[in-house]
C-alpha cells in the first residue's frame, strides 16, 4: 500500500525526488499535422512527431479527442484523429506551448 506523507515530524526524514513524475515530457516538441485519406474517402487528421512513452502519447490523443468532439487512436507513434480538424488540433497544440505546422495536403 502506498501512502503519501504530508508531514513528518521526523528531522531526518527526505522526500524521494524520484517518485516525482515528469508530466511536462511532452511540451515543447515540433510537430507536423497532416491530412490523409483514408478508405471510402474518409479524412483522417494526424498528428506526426511526439517524443514520449505510449503512456504519454495515449493520455495526450484523449485530451485532443475531447476537445475536438472526436474520434480517434494512436498508432506507429502518431495520433490519428477523425475528420479533418486539422485547425483545431494547431490551435490546440499551440496553447499547449508545441510548435505545430501543417504539412502535406
């Protein structure tokens, strides 16, 4: 069982820093959000570049899919979005502090 310590009147005691997780992995990163095709002609926005863990990357597509009111998965490291928002997803990924362009069609 794992506990969290608020307070410990024990002078010697330290707080391990390794238990701090790094949630801010993935700000700053140059990112290219493309258009693609896909089968039956439906469009599909995706999102190229993350450097991270799955975990990261997973956590990230659901905050985007949320916002965007769609669907969507991660694969090959890349987020898949459906439809095409590509402008949302910039203006997304811009107040996140990412570098984000579009790119290809």
């Amino acid at each position: 069982m794992k506990k969290n310590i608020v307070y410990s009147t024990d002078n010697s005691f330290e707080f391990e820093k390794s238990n701090i997780k790094n949630t801010n992995i993935l700000n700053k990163q140059d990112l290219r959000i493309h258009l693609d095709r896909r089968k039956a002609g439906k469009i599909v926005t995706i999102i190229k570049g993350f450097k991270g863990n799955r975990k990261q990357l997973e956590d990230y597509a659901k905050l985007i899919k949320k916002k965007c009111g769609v669907g969507g998965t991660v694969k090959n490291n890349e987020i898949l979005i459906q439809g095409n928002v590509r402008e949302i997803v910039i203006s997304i990924l811009i107040k996140d502090g990412h570098i984000a362009k579009p790119s290809g069609g």
